[in-house]
C-alpha cells in the first residue's frame, strides 16, 4: 500500500459507478476516510462509464449511451441519446458538453450539437483500462501501464505522465480544493475486486502522492463536477453591506456563500 502526503478535499463528492450490477455510489472524501451513500439510478441499467455536466449524467450501458438529471441523489429523465460504435470505457466530459470516449486504443468524441454522432479522432499508442478526465486543459486516460496525458490534436502523439505499475486503475477524479486549484485521484481496485485505493496524483512531480482513502467496492469509472477541467469557485448568495453613519468609509460587509456552508465578514 502506498503511504504519503495527502492533500485534503474534504466536503467534496463524486460519483463513481462500479459496471457490474452495483450501480453508481455517491463518495464523499474527508481526511483518511471516504463515506459512500447509493444513488438511486435508473432500473435495469449497467453503468460501465460516467461523465456528469452540471446536474447531467451521462453513462453508457453496453452499446447505448444514456443521459439522465442528478436531483437529490437520484437519477430522473433517463433517456436513450446516441448508440456507440464499441462498449466505451471510458468517459468524460469537457467544459463545452462535448463527450470524449476510449475503447481500447482509440479516442472518439461525442458533440451533442453536431449530430454525427462518436467520431473517432485516432488511435494511440497506449490502451484504455478505464476513465478520462481533463486538468489544466489537458486530457489524461487511465491506461493498463499508468496515467496517460492524450494528445487531442494528434493520438498517436500520446505519452505516458504516471507510470503505475498496476493493471486494475480504472477510474479516475478531479476534486476542487480551493477555487484555483482541482486535485487528480485514480481509483485502484484489488485483485479479488471488494475494495478499492483512491490514489491521490501529484501532477507537478508526475508521480503518486498517496492513498486518500480505501473503498469498501471496485470502481469501474468516476465522474465529479470538475472533470472537465474547470474550477468550482465560490457561488455568491448575498452580500449585505452596513456602513457606519457616523463614520464614512467604515462598516462591515458581510459575503454569503452557496449553498450556505461558510460565511466570510469583512
């Protein structure tokens, strides 16, 4: 088991889905411990691979993609959108809504606005084992060998960033840990598949830090509110000012945030 410095991003969640029957589970990350809760998802459904938009999830089930509202844990408006060429496993989704895909070597894109439904963009030299996601503009795969950075513009083109000596990292995360900085998890799942390491990744040094937590599950694939790149920030609800009559220039300022955790006084 790896040991280390791990970086906290407590508060956050992401959902991960498992591809065999167990649906997709809800993790919340604190310092040491991950605390899962079950997502009640569309019926009869696999989940091999998820990206989430907003309060959008998309998952694909065997040759179809699906897409469906996140609402309260639950997954409402389940409804066929495109079939896929092959089984993708892999998923994820950029800061545009445009959908990127990987089936053993090959990258596709899904744009929902174009209507040519996955393209295929090239092949690389590095094969699939789970999960794509975005950081600092940059896409990186989960692949049989470590942690692949993808050459959008030219696949081929493709390079290992993490070696992992490790056959069984499918999915993978990004999670904000202040509104400027997003942290990469890969999730390692055991050979016996009934628990799984949430790697915490040092993309600067390209190495692994540590392990955040232990999963009581496999993960197949993840998806979080981040993956495409973007930052989570601080969603303003109120700011209420009170000057000081009798004293100009001077008051207080008072900043309520979204969804109400934290108030700042100035």
């Amino acid at each position: 088991v790896l040991a280390g410095l791990v970086h906290s991003a407590t508060g956050q969640s992401i959902y991960v889905a498992n591809g065999s029957g167990q649906g997709i589970k809800k993790v919340s990350l604190a310092t040491g411990k991950c605390f899962s809760d079950t997502v009640i998802e569309c019926p009869g459904l696999n989940y091999f691979a998820i990206a989430k938009l907003g309060n959008t999830i998309y998952f694909n089930s065997n040759s179809l993609l699906y897409k469906a509202t996140l609402q309260n844990d639950t997954l409402l408006n389940c409804q066929v959108t495109d079939f896929t060429p092959v089984a993708m496993t892999s998923l994820t989704v950029d800061n545009t809504g445009v959908l990127w895909a990987a089936h053993t070597n090959d990258l596709y894109k899904w744009d929902p606005l174009s209507g040519n439904g996955f393209e295929l963009v090239g092949t690389m030299p590095f094969s699939s084992a789970g999960d794509l996601i975005f950081y600092q503009g940059d896409l990186f795969m989960a692949s049989v060998s470590g942690i692949v950075k993808v050459n959008i513009s030219d696949p081929s083109l493709s390079t290992m960033f993490i070696p992992i000596n490790s056959q069984r990292i499918y999915g993978m995360a990004v999670l904000s840990v202040d509104c400027n900085q997003n942290n990469v998890y890969a999730f390692e799942t055991s050979q016996a598949g009934n628990e799984t390491n949430m790697l915490e990744l040092d993309m600067q040094n390209q190495t692994v830090r540590g392990v955040a937590c232990v999963l009581p599950f496999s993960v197949a694939d993840a998806a979080s509110d981040v993956e495409g790149g973007g930052f989570s920030g601080i969603t303003l609800k109120k700011i209420d000012m009170r000057p000081q009559c009798k004293e100009p220039g001077k008051g207080l300022i008072q900043v309520v945030r979204t969804p109400g955790l934290a108030t700042y006084t100035y």
